[in-house]
C-alpha cells in the first residue's frame, strides 16, 4: 500500500479520531472511570449498520445532511437523498462507489477534501479485502435507498433489497451483482423462484433463506445472516420488526418474478 503524505493521512483519520474522543469525554459517570470505547470496525458489513454507524453522524439518518455534527462542519453535508432526481433520475452508482472508496473525484454529496476516505480507513481496520469491498458496495446499495427519486419514497421491499441484496444478488436479481465475481459460490437469480416451483412463489421458504437461522441460506459464512444481522445491528429491531422487514423483502421478490410469455 502506497505510503499516505502524513498531513493528508491525518485529514482522513481526524474525523474518527474526533467521534472517538467526544464519545470517550461524553458522559463521564461521576466516579470518573472511563465508559468502554466503542470498537473502530463493526461486525456486522450491512449498508445500514455501516452508514449509521460511520455517516449517520454528518449525513442524518435520512441522508438529508442534516446529521448532530453537521451544523458544526464548514461545508454542509449535501442532501444525499436526493442524488437520483439530481442525476436525472438515474443513481450515480458509480461515482457514488468512487467517492466513499476514495477511488475517484470527489462528487458534491460528499463534501470537502478532508472528508474521510472509507476505503483506507476500512482496509486499516480490516485485513478481509471481501469484506471491505462488500461493506462498501452495501453502503452505497443503502445510500441508493434513501433516494427520494421524484419526491416519492420507494416501498420497504424495494429500499431493503437495494439495502442489502443488489451488491451480490444484482439490481435486477439476476446474480450479478458488483460483488458477485468474489465469491466462492455465484449468487443465484432470484426471479425464478416461482418457475422452479411449478409456478408458485413458495413465500415461506423464501422467507426462512432470507431469515437464515433456521436454514443454510447464505452460501460461505461472511455472507449475512439476516435475521441476525437485522436484529444485532445499530438499528436495534426487536423480532416483530425483523419479520416485517423479512417479509417486505419476500413481497418485492415476488413481485419481480418472470412470467412464462
């Protein structure tokens, strides 16, 4: 890895430096013994942990830019919901990728210069480079969800599965996705469910694969077990929320299954 100018080194380590320091002066108890330090890296590589994890601080949880450090920063973080209606109603996945990664130029969404570069600060602190590579492709499959596109926000199904399932599974659920190539094992097409299964969507199956506690669902064990996943991550949903998520993700997934002309 090439050798990083110190100053421009710390231009990108700063901000997380700044997070950990307010987290571990905040709150003090009153017997001065120091609270646990949140770890640098999470376990979990899901878009939405990620972004709420690492983003949500100047982003907002919405991506309006509206984060609690946002009013704090010289440049107001862009409103990033709004890059597909801004792009002319295609998302920018490419130049979104390129400017978390740090791989390209900078776009507007994501502000000055001194903003952290995610594919250094991610490769630093995990030695898995597919694990690095799918927690930056599911940030921007999560950053593609929040889009407003033309004022309207898409149903639960459709932000979930551009969440969580375009970076292996692919945009149109046809296995090709951006992350599809490093795996061990291809991800499946998704859109043939209900042809393999003399023409009906078997809704509950589909639901345990997605589910994953109770099935062997994800091929290799760095792929997400969503049911865990949903319930473990930052978000911190209970089971009731978990199943409605889940099932949001069946309905999209049956909705998109080819028809026999």
């Amino acid at each position: 890895m090439t050798r990083l100018p110190r100053d421009t080194r710390w231009l990108q380590i700063a901000p997380i430096a700044f997070g950990l320091i307010l987290g571990m002066t905040s709150g003090l108890p009153a017997d001065g013994q120091r609270p646990r330090t949140p770890p640098l890296i999470l376990n979990s590589i899901a878009g939405e942990d990620s972004y709420l994890f690492y983003c949500a601080s100047c982003h907002g949880k919405t991506g309006k830019g509206d984060g609690p450090v946002a009013a704090n920063l010289k440049t107001v973080p862009t409103d990033l919901a709004s890059l597909t209606r801004r792009n002319r109603g295609t998302f920018p996945r490419d130049r979104v990728a390129a400017a978390i990664a740090g791989g390209g130029t900078a776009i507007a969404a994501h502000g000055p210069t001194d903003m952290p570069v995610w594919g250094f600060v991610f490769r630093a602190l995990d030695p898995s480079e597919i694990r690095v590579r799918l927690r930056l492709e599911n940030l921007v499959g999560f950053v593609e969800s929040l889009q407003d596109d033309a004022g309207t926000t898409p149903d639960l199904g459709t932000r979930l599965f551009r969440t969580y399932c375009v970076a292996c599974h692919g945009a149109n659920a046809l296995g090709d996705g951006p992350m599809a190539k490093e795996l061990l094992q291809a991800p499946p097409e998704l859109t043939g469910f209900a042809d393999r299964n003399g023409g009906v969507f078997p809704s509950d199956r589909v639901h345990d694969i997605i589910d994953g506690r109770s099935v062997r669902a994800h091929g290799e064990a760095e792929m997400p077990i969503w049911g865990d996943a949903f319930r473990s991550g930052p978000a911190g949903l209970n089971e009731e929320t978990v199943r409605k998520r889940i099932e949001a993700i069946v309905n999209y997934l049956r909705a998109i299954q080819r028809r026999k002309a």
